[in-house]
C-alpha cells in the first residue's frame, strides 16, 4: 500500500518499509498517523511545521480486501458439490431457492456474504437437504 501511495526512497515516509518505524502507528480518528516521519509543510507565513505522515479511512478502503474465510470457502465448496450430486445447475438452484445464478456462483467462490436465511433456502429448498450447523 506504501508503494501505490508513492512512497519511494525520495519520500520522507520511506522509514516505514522498516517495520519497526511502520509499528510506531498510531489510530487519530479514522487516520493511521505515523509521527516518526520526518515530514513537513511550509506555512503560509514562509515557516516550516512537522506533520505526521497520514492513511485516512477512504485510501485503507480503496486498496482494502475482503479477508478469505476458510468457513465461507468450506461452505461454497459444500454448497457447488450437493449442486452437482444433484445434478442441478447453477440456474436450477437458483430457481428452486429464489435466487440468482450469478449469486449462487458468487457463494460458490466464495465473492459474496451468505445470510443463514439465505443458506437455509438454497440448501432446505433448492438442494432439498437438511442444514446442521453446530458449534466445535
């Protein structure tokens, strides 16, 4: 993320490819602030003030991922396995359970959050199965 900000071996930020500088982080708000930086802006009266290097909230969510969930992938790889031994499609789940195709795939590789109403409906309804869900 430091590289798509542009910070190379010119910018003062630079420190934090180290990652003991990088851990000096500290949460202002919705801001990741680093006042390790040696960083500074000119004021308008010509004086120059340190400012700690900033992420704010909108750049974190631009180059955020969703995290991969070993549960979700286990439950779409579940779900596309009960589809096939069925013989069904991902058009016919999706008619039998009042979704989507396109949705249906998304939970099958695994791009999409599953509500337990939801899976309930493809699996009791469009697979014709029982769901167990229990807790080790």
């Amino acid at each position: 993320m430091l590289k798509k900000n542009n910070v190379d071996e010119k910018s003062p930020a630079r420190i934090l490819f180290d990652s003991k500088e990088f851990a000096k982080v500290e949460l202002l708000g919705n801001t990741l602030s680093w006042s390790n930086v040696e960083q500074y802006i000119t004021m308008r009266n010509g004086e120059k003030m340190k400012v700690p290097y900033e992420i704010g909230a909108d750049v974190l969510l631009k180059y955020s991922q969703p995290e991969k969930s070993e549960l979700s992938l286990k439950i779409g790889e579940l779900i596309r396995d009960a589809r096939l031994s069925s013989g069904l499609t991902q058009q016919d789940l999706a008619l039998k359970s009042g979704t989507s195709r396109t949705y249906i795939s998304k939970i099958e590789n695994d791009r999409s959050d599953l509500e337990i109403a939801t899976l309930r409906k493809i699996i009791e309804t469009g697979l014709g199965r029982k769901l167990d869900i229990s807790i080790k």
